[in-house]
C-alpha cells in the first residue's frame, strides 16, 4: 500500500512540474510572437534605421524575459537543466555590440545536459516531468560537418559512443558506410551520412535540438572522424574547431534578428531570422502540445493507482478484519472459563488452621 501512496505524491510532484513547465513555455510563445510582429516590421522598407533601433532595444529586453523564463525552477531544482537539476541551464554573457553604444546579450550558452526529469509512478514506469533545454528552446534542426575525409577510415578496434545518451557499439573493419547504417539504425533523433564532395561525416538531428555526442570507454572514434575536439571525449560544446557547426537556439535567433536590426540588414530580418523565429514557434507549440497529453496520462495513472488502492484495501479487509459480534462472543466465553477455572483452583488448593497446626 505504501508503494501506491509514494506512485501518487509522484504523480502530484510530476503534475506540479509539468504545470510550471506549460506556464513558462506558454509565456514563451507569446514572447516569441511579439518578436516576429518586431521581425515582419522590421522587415519592411519604410521604417528607418532608428525605427529598427528601437525594435532591437525591445528585442533585447525580450530576450531577457526568454532567458528568465529558461532558467525557472521547481522545488529548488531548475526545469531545463536536464539531470544537471542544480545547474543553471542558460548563461548570458553581456558586452558590447556594434550599432549601439550599451551593453546588451552577446551569447546565452546551454550548461545542461539532454536528460529528462523522470518519475516512476507505477512499478518500473517513469514519466518525463519536463524536458532539457537543449530541446525545448532550440529553433533549427542541429548540424555537424566535419572536414576529415573518411574514404579509407576504417576502424581498428571495437569502440563505443554515446549519442543523446543513448551507446552505438562499432566493431573493427567497419568503415564510413557502416558507421553511418549503425548511426540511423540506432533510436537516436539524428540522421548520418556523408559529404559528396568532401568524403567527410555528417550528422544532422531530425527534430530541434542540441546534439549531445562523445567518445566513451576509451575509444576515440568522433576524435578521429573529426567530429568532436581531441582529448576531449565527452563534454558540453566539445565539438571539433574544425567541424561546421549549424542549428542554433532561440537565444542565437533573437540575438541575430536583434544585432541585424541594428545594423539595418533588411534581408536577413526577413529571411533569415524571420524563419528561425516560426521554427522556434513550430517547437514550442509541438512541446506545449506534448505537455498537455502528459496530464491526460497522469490523470489516467492517478484514477488507475487510486482503484488499485480500493481494491487492495478491500481485499486486505477481508483477510485481517474480524466480526465484531463472533469476536465478543468468543471473548465472554473465555472469560467465563478463565473464571470457572479461577474458582476450581481455589478450592483445590484451599487451606485450613490444621494445615498450619501440622
């Protein structure tokens, strides 16, 4: 009975969470839609420099609110840090920028990691509270170019890496074409393959995120494929300086459409930018969308855990209950022979003054 107790304060911890997760990315959206009406007008060619100038300023100060609502929290622990819960997820950096004469956010860089806040609300279920931020405040599609051409890699000894958490097992000989086959054969939301031109490694995320990759139990795989920075086999940002590095977050966009009004590229305003925001918009809708089928869940579990509990609670009933009227019943009637046989003892062993005179 305990267990089903502990399922359920889960599921209201779990609930709480997912609220405050829906609140902040809610606030989100409509952020993010006042941008774009900044981006369109903008966009457009009879504002003035000034005008654009005053919609990077409020871009700004927008940035900020995405920024405070990013690194919200729950009991203590931050919402999308990923298991990083005591990490602050999102760190702005603040300097100069060209085309105004006052500091403002140059970089907002992701600290956490890709895990999920998972609950077990029923015996070996768990549900995912809230996602990391590298997939909730993300805009594009992530994307890795390296340079190392791989038409004669071949591996020289099984290696293992971790991609989003989850290990790709290689084997010795398997070359470029396998490693990408084991890559796309694998649960992981990125698709491998490799440059025409250039012979060297892509990977692209299907859905908006940052790639989380590295090389583990001593193996060095994406070092040498050219993927992730030597000697650094599996930490935050430890992409190769040689790679190409696309797909940035909502923060990189507003940052870009901010620093593009300011220097009155209309082009980039329009096209650019203008698409990175629908892309951030298309994200976050398809996450608030997830969060909503998540109460449905966790209403099912709750009503499922709460007839469990009146069912075992009846069952239990049943076996350590007692009549009350048989148990009176038999309690009299142990009474009575405990009484009877008192008064028996006490006429046996009765004794007299002849006793003692003996």
């Amino acid at each position: 009975m305990h267990k089903i107790d502990q399922y359920q304060r889960n599921i209201q911890d779990a609930e709480g969470e997912r609220g405050l997760v829906e609140s902040k990315l809610s606030s989100t959206i409509e952020i993010l839609q006042r941008v774009r009406e900044l981006a369109v007008q903008g966009a457009n060619g009879i504002y003035t420099d000034e005008d654009r100038k005053k919609m990077a300023v409020e871009v700004d100060q927008l940035l900020r609110d995405v920024v405070l609502n990013a690194n919200s929290k729950f009991k203590g622990d931050f919402l999308f840090s990923g298991n990083q819960k005591y990490t602050k997820p999102f760190e702005t950096l603040e300097g100069g920028v060209k085309g105004i004469n006052e500091s403002m956010i140059k970089e907002v860089r992701y600290l956490g990691d890709n895990g999920k806040h998972m609950r077990e609300v029923d015996g070996e279920e768990y549900i995912a509270a809230s996602k990391p931020g590298s997939e909730v405040f993300w805009a594009d599609q992530f994307q890795i170019y390296s340079s190392v051409n791989t038409r004669d890699f071949r591996i020289t000894q099984d290696q293992t890496i971790i991609i989003d958490g989850n290990k790709i097992n290689f084997k010795a000989g398997d070359n470029a074409y396998a490693i990408v086959d084991k890559i796309n054969q694998s649960p992981v939301a990125v698709n491998a393959s490799l440059d025409m031109v250039t012979g060297g490694l892509i990977l692209k995320s299907t859905k908006p995120h940052k790639i989380e990759l590295g090389d583990i139990e001593g193996g060095t795989l994406l070092q040498d494929l050219g993927i992730i920075e030597k000697g650094r086999p599996y930490e935050p940002d430890n992409y190769s300086p040689t790679a190409t590095v696309f797909g940035g977050s909502i923060f990189d966009v507003m940052i870009g459409l901010r620093d593009s009004m300011l220097q009155n590229n209309q082009e980039d305003i329009g096209s650019r930018f203008l698409g990175g925001i629908d892309g951030a918009l298309d994200n976050l809708t398809y996450h608030i969308a997830e969060t909503g089928s998540l109460q449905v869940r966790l209403n099912y579990l709750n009503d499922r855990l709460t007839d469990d509990k009146l069912s075992y609670t009846e069952t239990l009933s049943k076996v350590e209950d007692i009549d009350i009227a048989e148990a009176i019943t038999e309690l009299k009637q142990l009474e009575f022979a405990h009484t009877a046989s008192l008064s028996a003892l006490a006429k046996t062993t009765k004794t007299s003054l002849i006793d003692f005179l003996r």
